[in-house]
C-alpha cells in the first residue's frame, strides 16, 4: 500500500479513529469513575480524569462480590469441563459414526442452541426443585451443561470432519475399536477444538445471568446476580458498581486478550459453516 | 463384520445420554410449558408445590392480548418487534461498514479489531450497568457536545415518554397487513432487477393487492380490542438499542470479516480490472457473495434480541415501563406475580415468534448438509 495522504486515507482513518473512540469510550468511563472518591463523582464532570486516584471501591467491590466471584468460578469450570467433553464425544459420532437419522438428531440438537430460554425456565426450575437442587450450584451446572450441549457438539462436529475419514479407516484396519480411535487418533488432534470449545463455554457460562437469578438463591449467586445486586441500588454511589464491573469483566477479558484468536473461532463457528 | 456393529452400537449408545437430556430439556420442558400455558396454575393456590391445575385451553393466550390488565405485555411485545428490526439494521450496518473499511487492511488492523470486537466479551450486566451511568439524564452521552462547543442534550435515554410510530391495537390486523404488503412491495422492488415477471406477480402484484385491500376494508377487519390502546416505539428504548448495537457490530463484523478474507484476490482484480470501483466491488460482488453470513447474523442477532432479558434489567431495572420487554415481563409474571400460567404463554409467544425464523433455518442447513 502507497502512504500517499489522499481523500480516502484520511476518511478510512478518521472513521475508524472516531469509531474506537465510540467502542473505547464505556470502558474509559467504567475505569475513570471506578478511581474517583465517592464525593468526587457528579454527572457533569464525569468525563474528567479524577484529580485524587482512590484505589479502595476495587477492595470493597472484591470484599462484596468476592463469595459471588468463587461461585462463578466454581459453576464455570465444571459446566465448561462437563459440556466440553459430552460435546467432543458427541461430535465424534456425528462425524464419524454417522447412522440413520443421525443428521436428523443432530439438527434437533441445534435446535435447543436457538431457544429463547424462557421456554424452559419454569419447568427446569419445577424438576430442579422435585430433584433438591434448586437453589444451588449443582442444579446451575447441571443446565449449564445441558444447554451447552448444542453448541459444543457443533463446534467439534465441525472441528472433526476436517480429519481424514482415511484416518479412521486405518486405524480401523489395525484393530482400534470405537474407543481407541477416539482416545489414540481423534483426542490428540483436538486439542484446538477443546481449547477454541471450553473458552467458549468458560464465557458464555460466565457471564450467564437468567438462570442465575432465577435458580439460584442468594448465598448461590454467580457474579453476574450479584453485580445487577450491587448496581441496583440507587443510593450506591457509582464508583462501586464500575469497580465491580470491570471485577466481573476481568477473567473473560483476559480469555478475550490472550487468547483472541481461539475466541474469534468459538464466535464463528457458531454461524460459519465449515 | 461383528466387530463394526459392536462398534456402531458403543457409538450410538456413547450419544445416547446427550439425546435423553435434549430431549427432556429441550422437548420435553417445551411441551411442558405449552400445557403450562393452557392451565390456570391453580388460581389461588399457585404458591403450593403441587397446585391444582385445570385446562383453560387459550384463555391466558386471548387474556393477553385482549385483556384490559395486559396492556404492558402488547406494548413489551411492540417494544420487542421494534427493537429487533432497529437492532438488526444497526448491528448488521454499523458491523459491515467497520468490516469494510478493516478490509481495507489499515495500519494496526490487529488492534483496531480488538477494540471493536471486545464488548463481545463482556456480560451483558457489565455493560448494562456502565450504559446506565452513561446515559445519566444529566451526565455522560449528554454531556458529551459540550465538549466541542455545543450545547449538552436533555434527553431521558432510559425513562423518556415519547413516542412515535404509534397505532391502535383495536386495527392490529389491518397494521399486520400493510406490514406484509409493505415488505412485499420491498422485496418486488428489489427483485426487479433480476428476474421482472416472477418479481410482479409473486411480490410486487399481491403486495399491492393487499396493501390496497387493508386500506380500503380494513373497516370492515374484526377489532383486536373492545376499546382504542395505542402502542408504538418508545423513545426510551433507543438506549437500550444503542448499548445493544454497541455490543453486538463487532460480532456481525467479524463475520464479515471473516467473509472478506474468505473471497480469493484474484476474484477482487477481476472485479477492479472490468472497471468496478470499490464501492461497487462490495455492493456487487462481495456482500452478496456473503448472503449465508448475512442470513447467519439476522438469525442470530433477532434470537438475541427476543430473548434480551440481561441487559434491560441491568440498565432500568426489571420493571421500568418504558422500555418493557417480554422477555422481562415473562420473569415479572412468573417470580414475582407467581401466575405461572400467564408467564408460560408469555414464553410461548416468544418461543412461536423465535421459531418462526430457526426453524426454516435450520431445516435449509440440513438439506444443504445432505446434499454436501
């Protein structure tokens, strides 16, 4: 490309620069705010850099949300570890294993991705309850996992029907079973597909609030519930929910940050067909 | 021989729990809350475990949109019409535009993309809540002109009672149909161009026809309620839309991107080679190319907003009137009202108005599939 000043560079870059500052901007007033004292935060202002940095709303936003936050963690690993590999095992036989109907199940199991989930929610929360799990967290992870199942079964179908069918024939010919193909050829090669899957999951999960607030009580609350708790408030001052904000946003930044790459695969693979 | 059936079985048998689950969650709960919605959860007792439930058949269905107490969910469910429309175009729009100009490879694409594609990751209560602080009457977004020199806006983003595009529910039929003759009209003048014949008499013709039938029977519909209720789009909701749009063009544009990336440079010299300039490149050649991701993103994107429960809640609470959504109201009816029969049909009519775009989608997905 010619770095000659023309019209259209200047326009391309100008949009794109007034853009950022459009999508930058919530952040910018998230952090500002979030290090300003309480005394100090008042509408007309509130663009203002703050002239004294109060780092203490972030140890009081971790204080209040810090049993919410565990929670989550805990809900997040063991729904994510526990659809991920329903999924992988899933995508396998649909890839590779295919019988009659099996396309047919499978665009049934899509189906469940594209629910409005309301459809659900009173009978999940009446058998939750019949089976005493309402309330807590194995009831959460439970759902989790079930509603997860689309998703990753899709992600790893896709995933598997790029290896070889060849593959699976030789392993075939040298005895391997339905078992063994899976844990000695197919499982090694889907370390991507796990990690593009459970990233996935790891967000979604986290920032889940629905099924939260409605099946879960209050010492239970992933930190989604607890953060709309925090905020809800009128009489909070704001530089708490903004530090509980970025709290919550923290763990599936960094996922977005580092590893963006894998990120960007879950999105599309949920859309983009192989 | 043996051997590959035994195998075929462990397969089948190693799906099999997945299938169960799906069926019961998903099927199995579907049906059950369709049954839900055509009882009356036991009047009174509603609070008891096992209320006593009888089959009303559709009376919480014609109670909710004929009855005098169910105002707000009809004004949630023009809310909800409206804001899927605005957030389509301004979601599939915006995301397209910042997809083109990335295509066109600047300098610190890398980090332009994360910028815009980072709201992506955020729970939508994180969002919400920093939204709600920026649209503050007195603060935030409205504060912003004075900045460059102009005067700060006074507009209530969250609570204002404007509205406009307003109608009378007791003419819903006749607004339904110069809705459809208004988007046959459309779609014949856009398939003008290709195929003339098929266009006027599959589109363009019965759109007219009906178009002109409303217009001129239309006294003579059934009226949908005993008294005049106006409903429309709600100035309070385009916050909502804003934040929403925010969130979700970095989606539609990295599957543009996506799409671009996907379309070979040499089909791109050719184009530019026959004399295309560069908007006709993407007007002609690359977003129709890109016609599946399109119909991907609308699919997905009108799913989000049907279900759009979070952040609303996050941004005015679940009970603000104003921008009502009956995705809120189905959580109100059931949790805090405790008329589970009432919240059921509430899901329903969302679930039917969701289906009524997945299903055909998903049915062309798996006939492309059987046929690839």
């Amino acid at each position: 490309m010619k770095s000659k000043v023309t019209f259209g560079s200047v326009f391309l870059y100008g949009t794109l620069g007034l853009l950022s500052l459009f999508f930058l901007m919530p952040a910018y007033m998230a952090v500002v705010t979030a290090l300003k004292l309480p005394l100090n935060i008042d509408l007309p202002t509130a663009w203002e850099f703050p002239t004294v940095i109060n780092w203490s709303s972030f140890s009081d936003a971790i204080k209040l949300l810090k049993p919410n936050f565990i929670n989550s963690l805990i809900l997040t690993v063991c729904a994510t570890a526990g659809s991920t590999i329903l999924g992988s095992l899933n995508g396998y036989v649909f890839s590779k294993w295919k019988f009659k109907g099996s396309e047919v199940v499978f665009t049934l199991f899509l189906f469940g991705m594209f629910i409005p989930y309301q459809v659900i929610l009173i009978p999940l929360f009446q058998t939750l309850r019949a089976m005493n799990l309402y309330g807590g967290l194995p009831g959460l992870i439970l759902a989790h996992i079930v509603y997860g199942l689309p998703i990753t079964t899709l992600i790893f179908r896709n995933f598997y029907s790029q290896i070889p069918t060849a593959l699976i024939e030789s392993g075939r010919l040298d005895g391997a079973g339905f078992f063994s193909i899976y844990t000695r050829i197919v499982f090694p090669l889907s370390i991507p597909g796990f990690v593009v899957t459970s990233l996935w999951q790891f967000t979604q999960i986290w920032n889940e609030f629905l099924w939260g607030i409605c099946l879960t009580r209050h010492s239970e609350n992933p930190i989604t519930v607890g953060l709309a708790q925090l905020a809800g408030g009128q009489a909070v001052s704001w530089n708490l929910p903004m530090a509980g904000s970025i709290m919550a946003a923290v763990p599936v930044l960094c996922i977005y940050i580092f590893l963006g790459r894998y990120f960007i695969r879950g999105l599309l693979a949920g859309s983009v067909k192989e | 021989m043996r051997e590959a059936s035994r195998d075929r079985l462990k397969a089948f048998l190693t799906l099999l729990p997945s299938m169960v689950l799906i069926g019961i969650f998903v099927y199995g709960f579907i049906g059950n809350t369709i049954w839900t919605s055509m009882t009356d959860w036991g009047g009174s007792g509603s609070l008891s475990l096992t209320p006593e439930k009888n089959f009303v058949g559709l009376d919480n269905y014609v109670e909710l949109f004929t009855g005098f107490l169910y105002s707000g969910f009809r004004q949630d469910l023009v809310n909800a019409v409206y804001y899927s429309v605005m957030l389509l175009v301004g979601a599939v729009g915006l995301g397209m535009f910042i997809a083109i100009l990335l295509d066109q490879k600047p300098k610190g694409e890398d980090v332009l993309r994360t910028i815009f594609l980072y709201p992506m990751s955020l729970s939508f209560i994180v969002s919400g809540t920093i939204w709600r602080w920026l649209l503050a009457p007195q603060g935030g977004v409205n504060v912003l002109p004075k900045y460059v020199g102009m005067e700060p806006l006074t507009f209530e983003w969250l609570s204002s009672q404007a509205a406009i595009l307003e109608f009378n529910w007791q003419n819903l039929f006749q607004v339904a149909l110069y809705v459809i003759s208004f988007i046959m009209i459309l779609v014949g003048l856009y398939l003008l161009k290709g195929d003339s014949k098929k266009a006027i008499r599959r589109w363009l013709g019965p759109g007219i026809i009906i178009g002109a039938g409303a217009w001129l029977f239309g006294g003579m519909l059934p009226e949908a309620l005993f008294m005049e209720e106006t409903h429309g789009f709600n100035m309070a909701t385009l916050g909502i839309i804003m934040a929403t749009v925010w969130q979700y063009s970095g989606y539609t544009m990295a599957l543009y991107l996506a799409g671009f990336n996907g379309i070979s440079q040499d089909l791109r010299d050719a184009a530019m080679l026959d004399g295309a300039s560069e908007v006709n490149y993407y007007r002609y050649v690359a977003i129709p190319m890109l016609k599946p991701i399109t119909i991907s993103a609308v699919i997905i994107l009108s799913h989000i907003s049907l279900k759009m429960f979070d952040l609303i809640f996050a941004m005015t609470g679940p009970d603000n009137a104003e921008t009502g959504h009956p995705a809120l109201n189905m959580f109100l009816t059931t949790f805090r009202a405790n008329d589970f029969a009432k919240g059921a049909a509430i899901a329903i009519v969302l679930f039917l108005i969701a289906a009524m775009f997945i299903v055909p989608y998903l049915v062309a997905q798996y006939r492309q599939r059987r046929r690839g």
